[in-house]
C-alpha cells in the first residue's frame, strides 16, 4: 500500500483512537481536545510548507501522516499522569511509537515509508536532530518539527493572551509564575541554542525556550508565517517588560528571525 492509499485510514483511525480517551472529567477532556485540535492543525501546517516546496502528492501524504501520528502518545501520557511533560512522566514520542506498533497502525504501507515514519515520529521532539540518519527521514523530520513548533506557538500566544481569565497549569508544565530567568537557559538562548526542557524552573523560562523555538526553524515558508503572525512578539508581550535577560534573548532571537530566511539548505528527498 502506497501512502496516498492509507491516509484516509489513518485519518480515520485517528479519530476513533481518541474517542477511547473521551471524559465526564471536564480538565481530562479539556486537554484530550487540546491535543487533538493541535494534531488537525499540525496536518494542516505540514501541508502548507510542504506546498511552498512543491512535494509529490505521496511526499506530502507522507508529511500529513507523520503529523496525524506525531503526538499520538499525548493522549495515553496525559490519560495515565496528567501532564504533558516528559520530564515528570514519559518521553511522548516514544509512547508514540510503542502504541503505533501495538495498534499496528502502518500494516501494510509499504516498509520504505512506514519505517521513515515511525522514526520521524521517534525523533520529532528531541533536542537536536539524530546524527547518522538518512537525509530523506532529517527532510520528514524538520517539516514535521517546523510546523508543530507553528501550531505550539499559535496555541500558546492565544492562551497567554487570555490566561488571565482561565489558566490552565497543564500547558503551564505546572511551573511557577514567579519572576526569574534561569541561568542555564538564559545562557543556551544568547547563544543561539534551544534551551533545555530539564533546565526549566520558572514559566518565565518557559515562554523565553519557545522564544528560541526560532533556532531550530529550517524551512522560508516557517519563517514567513512567523513573521506574520508575530509569535515572538506575542510571546514577549507575555513577559514582563523591564527585565535585561528578557530583553536581551528577544532581542537576539528577532535578530535571528529577521536576518534569516532559511538557516539551512533545503535537503533533497527524492
């Protein structure tokens, strides 16, 4: 089977997979939905840039598969410790994986596409990018990396910018909101580098490490869509105004931003 012939049953395995996690718990089914609408717009962003690179339609149904299944391990993880942090409960992804194997959810896609994804799906929220693997399975890889980091920030700048009124501690990693910059973050993030999720003590630190999210874009259209919907500014907003550390990592990061179109080649995958 060819993934254009198994998307439409991974769609609808999708849905029926997450019904299961379905709650009279208004906070459980609050954060079931939540992954869920990110997972449909994750879809939605890895078609949008994989579009702007003019993929084959069984490289883009490639693309939209590895977003369907990205965060599949989300709805068990939070269903079984009711958080969304790996470091107080489980690595997602590799839930992910383990649930795409016992489901059996790729029978039948041909080997070459169903090991690429089960991979992208193993690899897609690590620190760094996996030294020694192919460039087609890094190519899947960053797309599907670029357009979570889209939607993570379209969820966030929304929910910063109405937190006042319903805060919700699980999209918070249940961090204090006290003031403070942490050094080992601080540090990571004036030097171009991702900031660590193990070295976050403050939601301070946390709005600044999805500030830095902007090291590890790879695609134009990412940037672009960045751009326009002003994520970094947004999340600054969120921040108080006069601290130096806030100001220098921001300033660095727009720095970053608008000097780049694309801070890497674009890798072939045929």
């Amino acid at each position: 089977m060819n993934p254009q012939s198994l998307l439409p049953r991974l769609r609808q395995w999708f849905e029926d997979y997450i019904t299961q996690f379905s709650s009279d718990d208004p906070i459980l089914q609050e954060n079931v939905d939540l992954k869920a609408k990110h997972t449909r717009r994750v879809c939605n962003a890895v078609i949008d840039i994989g579009a702007s690179l003019d993929l084959s339609k069984e490289d883009l149904c490639i693309a939209e598969a590895s977003a369907l299944l990205h965060d599949i391990g989300r709805f068990e993880q939070y269903s079984r410790y009711r958080t969304f942090s790996d470091y107080r409960s489980e690595d997602h992804a590799a839930l992910g994986v383990k649930i795409i194997q016992a489901k059996r959810v790729l029978d039948g896609l041909e080997p070459a596409a169903a090991d690429i994804l089960v991979r992208v799906v193993g690899y897609h929220n690590r620190a760094v990018l996996p030294v020694g693997e192919t460039e087609r399975c890094l190519f899947f890889l960053k797309l599907l990396r670029d357009a979570d980091k889209v939607d993570i920030w379209r969820v966030v700048t929304e929910y910063y910018q109405n937190a006042e009124n319903n805060r919700n501690q699980t999209i918070e990693l249940n961090l204090p909101d006290i003031e403070g910059v942490s050094d080992p973050v601080y540090e990571a993030l004036m030097n171009g580098k991702l900031a660590q999720m193990a070295d976050l003590k403050t939601l301070q630190d946390f709005k600044l490490l999805q500030i830095g999210w902007i090291y590890d874009v790879n695609f134009p259209r990412t940037f672009q869509i960045v751009r326009e919907k002003k994520f970094l500014e947004k999340i600054r907003d969120a921040l108080p105004q006069e601290i130096p550390r806030i100001t220098a990592v921001y300033e660095r990061a727009r720095a970053y931003l608008n000097g780049n179109s694309s801070p890497c080649s674009i890798l072939m995958v045929s």
